[in-house]
C-alpha cells in the first residue's frame, strides 16, 4: 500500500513537470511605439528625399530634352531650307546630264518614241511674273502675250544689223531693241541677265506630241487678245532665233519653228521671233 501511494506521487510530480515545460514561451517584446514612430519618420523623410531627387533630375531632363528639340528643329529647317536645295544643284551638276523626253505619248508601234518615252520627264512652274522656270535644265524663260509690249508675240527682231555680211555679230534689233528693254532699269521679272537661248536650250522647250505651236501647254494658254505675260502665255507657230550661228554661213543662224519643232538657219537679217532665257550652266 505504501509502495502504490509513493508510484502515484511521482506520477503526479512528472505530469506537474511535463505540464510547466510544455507550455509555449511568450513572444519576444516587439518595438515600443515610440520606436515604431521613429522608424516610420525615417522611412517617411527617405521616400520624400527619393521623390525630391527625382523631381529635380527629372525637371533637369525635360529642360535638356526641351533645349534639344529647339535645337533639332533648327537645324531641320537649315536642312530643308538651305543644306538640301545647295546638294541637289551639286547633285544636278555631278550627274550625266539627260535629254529630255520628247514629249511625244502617241505610240506608232513597239519601240517608237510615243511608246517607249524615253528621256526625263518635263516639269516647268509658271512663276506668276511673266516667267517660266523649267525645273529640269535650270533655264528661266520669258513668257509673250498680246499685250502690245516688248513680250508681244507678234514683235519680230534681226539677229543682225550693220555688221550683216562682214562680221556677222550680233547687232540687230534682237540685241539693241529686244535685250536692251529686258535687261534696262531694273530689268524684267527683277532680272538684268536676259539673252537669247542657243539651238539646243530652245529645242528643249518643243513638244512633239503637239503642233500649232509644238509647246507644252505652260507656254500656250489663255492667250487672247490684250492679254499679258501675267495673265497669259503665247506662242507663234512661227521661226523663233536662237544665238547659234550656221557655221558653214556664218550669215546665218539657227531658228527653231514653233509650228511643229522643224530646225533649220536663215539669214540673220531676217526679222524672226524670239524668246528670251536666263540661268543654265
């Protein structure tokens, strides 16, 4: 009996030990809230250093990036203003110069003219003072009216005056009537370097595909009586004078007739047409 009573006291006493030691332990303490606050400050005062470092490179770069677009922008337009139409008149001169397309559109069978059209497309600008500019050989051209002026379609010259026969220069009334009026005072469309066209610059102005006058429509439209170079643009079907002279008769020289592109010379006193240019190479 007093054996049973001391088994069931150490029982107790190793169940009351098991019991203490198998209890969890408490938590660690966590941050005061005085911590907690001093924490939270720090990390508040750091996102407000991060934000303003960020707003003030960022401002930077929006400046920077402002400064650049001004910047690109100028010299956009010193490209497309100046830099671009400088290398196309460099390119233009480097380039193997082309001919023309005749201007011919009708075919006459497999390789004809009208059917192949060959040569570099024409492009010519009516200025509005009385000019036309081809923008394909540079040449600027004067235009005739039927004002009753100096550009009256209807005005013929001599090639020749009193040197006709001996020298054969250029002294008519193509130089001192014609040339004199264009190229005096101010001069015309603003232009004191008027002359006249050789054969070939005068050539590059017919137009196959068209007769009475073989020109493109740019030099024949709206021509009616009275009008003038501003409003108008005419052309005779007549012989017009070019500078060039008939070398095998120097007393003569090469006309072109704008009736339909025939090329031939006469006696240069004759009285002619003529139309003035300016510019080319």
């Amino acid at each position: 009996m007093r054996q049973a009573s001391l088994t069931v006291a150490a029982c107790a006493t190793l169940l009351w030990i098991g019991a203490v030691y198998a209890k969890p332990k408490p938590p660690p303490p966590g941050p005061t809230c005085t911590q907690r606050q001093s924490q939270e400050g720090s990390d508040l005062t750091h996102k407000q250093d991060e934000c303003t470092d960020k707003l003030t490179r960022y401002g930077c770069d929006v400046g920077v990036c402002s400064l650049g677009l001004n910047e690109c922008a100028a010299e956009r337009d010193q490209c497309v203003n100046t830099d671009l139409p400088a290398c196309r008149a460099e390119l233009a001169q480097c380039l193997p110069a082309r001919p023309l397309k005749t201007g011919q559109t009708t075919s006459y069978g497999t390789g004809s003219d009208g059917d192949v059209q060959k040569g570099v497309s024409r492009s010519l600008t009516d200025n509005g003072d009385g000019t036309i500019t081809d923008n394909k050989t540079g040449l600027m051209w004067e235009k005739k009216d039927q004002s009753g002026g100096i550009h009256d379609w209807n005005n013929a010259y001599t090639w020749s005056g009193a040197s006709y026969d001996s020298t054969n220069i250029m002294d008519g009334t193509i130089t001192t009537t014609f040339l004199a009026a264009l190229n005096g005072g101010g001069g015309f469309a603003g232009h004191t370097d008027w002359r006249i066209p050789n054969r070939f610059e005068l050539e590059s102005i017919v137009n196959l595909q068209n007769v009475n006058p073989a020109v493109d429509t740019a030099f024949n439209t709206s021509c009616v009586a009275s009008c003038t170079v501003t409003t108008c643009s005419c052309t005779q079907s007549y012989n017009y004078w070019s500078s060039t002279s008939y070398q095998d008769f120097p007393y003569s020289a090469w006309f072109v007739s704008y009736y339909d592109g025939y090329v031939y010379y006469n006696s240069k006193n004759y009285s002619s047409d003529v139309r003035a240019v300016r510019g080319g190479s």
